[in-house]
C-alpha cells in the first residue's frame, strides 16, 4: 500500500536561509511523486512533480525536489527562503496515472525576517 | 490560465440534511476527483471519475455519498444525510491526462 511521510510538522527557518521539506514514500511500483503547496484559506497549488524523467525536478517559485529511489525520498529544497514562502507543504505519492492521491500530512513552513 | 472553480465556498447544514457541493472542472480535462481534508488532519481521496463512470472509491465514500457530471461540465458531490464527522474542507480535482491533477479552492462545509 501506498503511504507517504513527511517529517517535521512545522519547519521555521529565517529568511535567506536554505529550505528544506522531508518526504519519505512507500510504493509497490514506480511512483508519481508530487509537492503541493496551500496558501491560508486557498487550495492546493502544484509546486513540482516527478513521473520518471529527470531524478532532480524544478518547480515553480524557485522550488526543486531530488527523486532518491534507494532512499525512497522526494525532499523538497529551495535555497534562500522567502517571506512568501510561508505556507503549508504537501507531499503526494500516486502509483498509476489517473490514480488517485496519497498525502503527507503535511509540514507547515514558518520565515522569520 | 483555466482553473477549476467550487461553489459555495462556505456552506453550513443541519446534522441529516442533503448538501451538494459543486465544482467545474478545467474545461477538456478528462478525469475528476474529490478530496477532503478534515481540520488538522491529512487530505483524503474520497472518490475518482472517468469516462461518466467512477473508477475509484475510497472506504470513506459510503452510500451516502454519490457524485454525478450532469451536464458536461459541473461535477457534484452529493452527501444524503450529513453527519457532524462530515465537517471538512471538499476539494474537487481534474487532470487531462491523469498525470498531474488541479485543485480547486475548496468548499467549508459545516454540519451543525
């Protein structure tokens, strides 16, 4: 069965510093690996995606995820964080196109100025 | 740039009452999921459709619940009878192709 953990609840760093977000995932067969992002009171915004080309994946706002298929990760980074980072981060693992979604339970990004 | 829309944004019910919560996809967009996220908690599947027909349901998605895509473009989620565990966040979902899916804003409901 599918699962994924992301660790640390909530990530306080300070601006300018380096981000980083922590998946850990469990798949039967190769997976589909995404990261959102949700915005206080938005929806779920798609931050980068992984479906089997490149191992390291750029996405938007300066974001990329490293795919580590013998460390079954898919941690999130950016390197100089952003007052507008602030956000909660989700984690998702899907094991076949059109499938459905497995989260995180998400970790919460705290800047401090 | 497309996005998919969820009305209402904010819907309040008594505990045994009937709520539709609507949502209109990324036009051309093939496949449609609901998710729902209870406060504090992770975000759930509930259910996925394709092709006029559901494909996958979660254990959460009981008779009490059924969605329908009436007319081509809205996709609803219909919940019979309303419980207060039913209180949540409902995000609605589309993908083209079904590699990568599109959220909406949501729909707060509250069950009182």
């Amino acid at each position: 069965a599918q699962s994924v953990t992301q660790l640390g609840s909530h990530v306080s760093v300070s601006e300018g510093a380096l981000v980083l977000l922590r998946c850990n995932y469990s798949s039967s067969v190769p997976p589909y690996l995404f990261w959102y992002v949700q915005y206080p009171n938005q929806g779920l915004q798609l931050l980068l995606k992984y479906t089997s080309a490149a191992t390291l994946v750029k996405g938007i706002n300066g974001f990329e995820a490293e795919f580590k298929k013998s460390e079954t990760s898919f941690h999130l980074t950016k390197p100089s964080a952003h007052m507008s980072d602030a956000a909660e981060y989700f984690c998702a693992v899907s094991e076949n196109q059109g499938g459905k979604l497995i989260f995180g339970q998400g970790t919460e990004l705290s800047v401090k100025p | 740039e497309p996005e998919v829309t969820q009305t209402p944004s904010h819907q309040v019910t008594q505990m045994g009452q009937e709520v539709i919560l609507r949502c209109v996809p990324i036009s051309n967009h093939l496949y449609f999921y609901w998710y729902r996220q209870i406060l504090g908690q992770k975000v759930e599947f509930l259910v996925s459709f394709y092709n006029n027909e559901i494909s996958e349901k979660s254990e959460i998605f009981d008779d009490q619940f059924s969605v329908e895509r009436p007319d081509g473009s809205n996709f609803t989620l219909k919940i019979r009878s309303t419980k207060l565990e039913d209180s949540a966040m409902y995000f609605c979902a589309s993908s083209p192709t079904g590699d990568t899916q599109y959220f909406g804003p949501g729909t707060r409901l509250t069950v009182l």
